[in-house]
C-alpha cells in the first residue's frame, strides 16, 4: 500500500439533502466473528464522529473478506 490507510477517505453518506461525498479519518476498526465495527473521523463537510457496524449476515462472503483484511491491516 503506498497510502496511510487512516488517511483520505471518501465515504458516500445519503443524507436528507440526497447522497453525499464526505472525507474522514478512519479511527478504529474492531473485529469480532459475526460483526465488524469501523470508527471514523468525519472531517468534511463538518466534525464529528462516525461509527458503522457491518454485521456479517448483511454482505456477501467476498465483501466480508475485505472487511476482514482492512481490520487486520488497521490492527496491525
């Protein structure tokens, strides 16, 4: 990886005014067998803080993976 996986993240948020482009940090990620909990740093268009909580029946086997593979590169 040749960027900061904390850095430069671009999450797309639906919000009451239709879906949005925000940037963020990520803080955390907090892995566990039947659910992933991912902690961001929200730094545009405002502050604050972000937590998504992906439980495992909700994605298809290859999205958990990926899931899987960003918590053991950010746990590292």
């Amino acid at each position: 990886l040749r960027q900061r996986l904390d850095k430069q993240w671009q999450l797309l948020v639906r919000t009451g005014r239709g879906d949005e482009l925000w940037h963020a940090q990520l803080l955390t990620v907090h892995r566990y067998p039947w659910v992933i909990i991912i902690n961001f740093k929200i730094t545009a268009p405002y502050r604050k803080p972000l937590s998504i909580t992906v439980f495992r029946d909700q994605v298809n086997s290859e999205n958990w993976r990926a899931l899987n593979v960003l918590a053991n590169t950010v746990m590292e």
